[in-house]
C-alpha cells in the first residue's frame, strides 16, 4: 500500500502510514483512536489581583482602579491550551499542544482521515 499524505503543516506530517511531529515519529498502525483535549489556563491569578484592586478601591479609587484593569489584562490574555491525544495499546499519549484551535483541529481530523485510509 503505497503511503498518502494527508497533512503537511510546519513540524507536523500526518500521513497514512505515520505521524510526525518535531522530529517525533507515531506509526498510525499503532493508533487506534485520536482526540482534541482543551486545557483551560487557571484563573486564580486575574481573581487574586482583581481581589486586591477591589480592596484598595476603598482606599485609592485610583490606585484600585489601575489594579483591577490589570486583573482584567492579564485574564483577557490568558488563552486555553489544546493537545492532539493519540490512543495506542500502550496507553494514550499527549503528540503535539498548541494554543491554537484551529490548528489542533486540522491535525486531529487529518490523523483521522489517516487512520481510516490506512484500512
């Protein structure tokens, strides 16, 4: 059977045969399933400051007012992170993370087009 390119992005190739990514090589044969997982950034932080500039606003308005905008920065920059999940007899392993969804997505489904052109 001869080998398929479904994907070549960057430092990733999905292909029906494999999955590479930063030098990392998956045999798809091994994979039996693929998944997107999204990890959400903590927000404990952002809420902390924010906190904090809510207490000082009662003694400095402006001072509290600085503090919370901060807060409000800081949560507004905080981005999830995703993962492609590959599930092989061994167990499940985390291939590739970015921050961006898209990106995640066009890999998933192409390691999903993969498995199923490999037979």
């Amino acid at each position: 059977m001869e080998e398929v390119i479904v994907l070549e992005e960057g430092n990733v190739k999905v292909t029906s045969a494999r999955f590479v990514v930063d030098g990392q090589t998956y045999a798809m044969n091994g994979v039996t399933s693929v998944r997107q997982f999204q990890k959400n950034p903590p927000i404990a932080i952002p809420i902390i400051i924010g906190l904090v500039g809510f207490g000082t606003l009662f003694a400095k308005a402006v001072v509290g007012l600085v503090i919370i905008g901060i807060a409000v920065a800081i949560w507004k920059s905080m981005k999830a992170t995703y993962s492609v999940i590959l599930a092989t007899a061994s167990g499940a392993s985390q291939a590739l993370t970015s921050k961006d969804k898209v990106y995640i997505e066009r890999v998933v489904a192409a390691l999903n087009d993969a498995i199923v052109k490999r037979g």
